[in-house]
C-alpha cells in the first residue's frame, strides 16, 4: 500500500511584524446576567491599538445566526479607541447562552476572539380570562 499526505498551507495565526497593530481590549468576555425573553440586546466591546501601526479589522463573524457582530470599518490609527458592538436576539431562546465572536484583523495577532453571556428568563405567556356562560339576559 501507498499513501500520500497533503497538508494545506494556512495564513499564520501571529504577524511576525514588530511594529504590527495590536488589540487591547477593555473587556473579553461580558456577561448580561439574566434577561427577559424578547428584546434584542448589545454591547459595545471597547478597544484600543497599542501597536505602531493602523489596525484593520477585516471582519467578525458570530458562532450563531442570533448573535450579530459590527465593526469599524475605516483603520484605527496607533493609539486610537473603537469597538466591536454585538447584538444578541433573545426572542425564542430561553436559558443559558455563551457565544463567541471571531475578529479578524492585521494585528500581532490576526483573530481574536471576544463573548457574551448570559440567561434568557422565559416570557410569560398571558391568556385573557374566560368569561363563564351566565345564561340568557333578561
């Protein structure tokens, strides 16, 4: 018998470069506690280059389809602020939620990967009362 190995050469995970755009996160992870079930909810994941070059981040992507992530769109200079806004749906998912979003960019390190969580409270559902049959009026 006779195999073949084929490895695919994939983008390095660290730019090399010394002076690379690098990302200093307020906080990684944010934790909503407990929530009630429906409305849609964000945070605004605070960053700062503390590299020597612009910062270009050139996209996120959420681990689910309930979580959406927006960026800057234009370089963060040496130096300057921005953030990462996420935005998570509650409606129709009672319980417990950990997600993750992937930023991808050209700093020291090229992905970086930020959460949220946190528990979803159920609605309750209210039913108007049912009125009894009083029988005829007269």
């Amino acid at each position: 018998m006779f195999f073949v190995a084929t490895f695919a050469q994939t983008a390095p995970l660290v730019n090399d470069n010394p002076n690379a755009a690098q990302f200093k996160f307020e906080t990684e992870v944010h934790d909503f506690g407990t929530i009630d079930e429906g409305p849609k909810i964000s945070y605004e994941f605070m960053f700062t280059n503390v590299g020597k070059e612009p910062l270009i981040i050139t996209g996120a992507k959420a681990s689910c389809g309930c979580t959406v992530p927006k960026w800057p769109q234009e370089p963060i200079l040496p130096g300057q602020s921005s953030s990462v806004k996420v935005e998570y749906n509650t409606k129709g998912r009672p319980n417990s939620f950990n997600k993750a979003i992937t930023v991808t960019s050209n700093a020291k390190t090229k992905t970086k990967v930020i959460y949220i969580k946190g528990t979803v409270k159920k609605a309750e559902v209210f039913s108007a009362p049912v009125k009894e049959d009083q029988g005829p009026v007269e």
